[in-house]
C-alpha cells in the first residue's frame, strides 16, 4: 500500500499471464493496431521467431494493422520484399514511415519553397518524386579557417524549410548551416525520424537525430515541427488518416518505451510493448514516466500465437 503522497505506479500485465475471461476483454478492447516494424518484426537484419505467425494470428482474429515506422533508411521496395519473405500482407496506404509523413505535411501546408535537408538519399527522393526542390550538403572536408568555413556556410539561397532525419553523413558544417538559414523568420524546422538513440546492435545505442535536431532548435528558437514518432504531428495526422473515432480501440504495439508507448499514450491508444527488440524487462520495469509505462507487453508479437490458442481452449 503506498504511503500518504505517494503515487501508484501504473502496472503493465503479460498478456499471458491474463486469465481467459482477462484475454478475451482485451482481444475485443481493440479493432485495429499500429505497429513499430525494427524490434517487433525484425531486429536489424534477423527476422524475429513467430513475430509474423503472431500478426498473422491476429489478422485472422479481424484485427486490422498498419506499420508505423521512424526508419526510413529501407526503400519501400524493400520492405515490400521483407514482407512477402514472411507472408505478411503488405499495403503501402498502411504504411507510414517519416518522409512520407513529412511530404504529406508539406503538401497539408501548401508549402513552397527551397528545402535545406539533411536526410539520407530514400528521403531525398521522397522529396523530389512529390515534387519539391531541395539542397543539401556540403558533403566535404573544409580547411580549418574562418574564411573557409565562411565560403560554405553563408548563402543567399531562398531556404524556407529545413528539414532533418536520419543522416550518416552529418556534420557541424551541415548544423551551422541549417542555424544560419532558419534565421529567415519564415524558414520552419521539421525533424521526421525523432529518436534520442537509436539501437544499433546488442547493448550498443547510437546518437538519433532527434539530438541533433534539438541543437538547432534551441539554437534557433524555432518551433520543432515533429512527424516521427513520438510527435504530436505525427499523431494528428494518423488520427485524421486512419479516421480514428474511439482511440482506445486502438492499440499501439512496439519495442521503445519513448517512441512507441509514449506515442501511443499520446494518442490515446492501449499499448503493448515487445520485449524483442531496443527494450529489455529490467528497463520497463525501472520505467518511473506513466506515459511511458505500457498497458501490456509481451516477450515478442511470437506471444499471441499461444494467447489466441489458449482462448480458443477456455471456450471448448
């Protein structure tokens, strides 16, 4: 029992370790999912154990799914082909991954304009195929002088958005340059994929480019305009998209406690967090942000293959 003034920690339940009465209300508390795709699908190049067979499970059970995706380093072809490789129906309107978020956005604006982005060259081609003009770089080294760096970094070019996502080439030359054009005070800041980290291999997390968007933006006191996950952007949008009535009949699954519980929260779904992939047990548990907390988790979506069976035994 806690103390006087202190807080109940949220708890989150395996799903199965529910009792059949338990599982069935939570199978007819959702019509449709929203799922993470790297650390529930797949863990960086290895196709998780029975993660399709559990989609596929729940599909059959009438439950509608879309993929909800920060990585955007993938083509769409080829995660069309990662898909049919594991018998999971692949609809690219159910699709939603960053450049697609953020030429909708653009588009939802009327934007025109210059972009200055920094993004790797799926995203660039993104934005050109939708039809905007764009510069990036420079990609070089510089000589180690004022008058040097001065050459590349001041530009009369028209720059009215700058736009950053994942990017393996990025330098402080880039970030001095995308400062130095959202000083034109119409220039607006959008991030698209929003990670603090980004799982790179076991135990090894590496910088996102949420990080280096939050340099610019407290350098620049721009607004930061938000469509990866967890953005409140980003959630406006799939709540319009989707035509999202009764949030709660939602349930958001992933493997990140900020990115895909804190966004499902956001968004008013249930959520359900995967143990396959970025977060461990000890490190949910250690979660003390109720927004961060799932509502449920799993060892990996392999978990409903057993939970599906197990309901259809209790009503035998």
């Amino acid at each position: 029992m806690a103390n006087k003034g202190e807080t109940t920690r949220k708890t989150s339940r395996h799903i199965l370790k529910l009792n059949a009465k338990e599982k069935r209300e939570f199978l007819n508390s959702f019509d449709r999912i929203f799922s993470d795709v790297d650390g529930v699908v797949w863990a960086r190049d290895e196709y998780i154990p029975r993660a399709a067979e559990g989609f596929k499970a729940l599909a059959d059970a009438g439950k509608k799914f879309s993929f909800v995706t920060n990585n955007g380093v993938r083509t769409m072809s080829d995660y069309a082909q990662r898909f049919k490789e594991l018998g999971i129906e692949f609809n690219a309107s159910e699709f939603v991954y960053p450049a697609k978020s953020v030429v909708q956005y653009l588009d939802s604006i009327h934007f025109k304009g210059l972009i200055y982005v920094m993004a790797t060259d799926n995203f660039k081609n993104s934005l050109r195929e939708a039809g905007y003009e764009f510069i990036f770089g420079p990609l070089k080294i510089i000589k180690e002088t004022y008058s040097e760096l001065a050459k590349h970094i001041f530009s009369d070019e028209p720059v009215r958005a700058v736009i950053l996502d994942v990017d393996f080439n990025m330098s402080s030359l880039n970030l001095i340059r995308a400062h130095l054009f959202l000083r034109h005070p119409d220039c607006i800041l959008i991030l698209g994929a929003s990670d603090k980290f980004l799982p790179f291999a076991k135990g090894v997390d590496i910088i996102g480019p949420c990080s280096f968007a939050q340099i610019i933006a407290d350098s620049s006191k721009k607004r930061l305009i938000t469509l990866g996950k967890p953005g409140k952007e980003l959630a406006e949008m799939l709540l319009k998209n989707f035509g999202i009535e009764e949030r709660k009949r939602v349930l958001m699954i992933g493997d990140m406690l900020e990115q895909d519980v804190g966004f499902g929260s956001q968004c008013g779904f249930q959520t359900l967090l995967v143990l396959s992939g970025g977060c461990n047990l000890e490190k949910m548990l250690a979660e003390t942000d109720p927004v961060h907390i799932p509502d449920y988790y799993a060892d990996s979506m392999g978990d409903f293959i057993e939970f599906l069976k197990d309901l259809k035994k209790a009503e035998v």
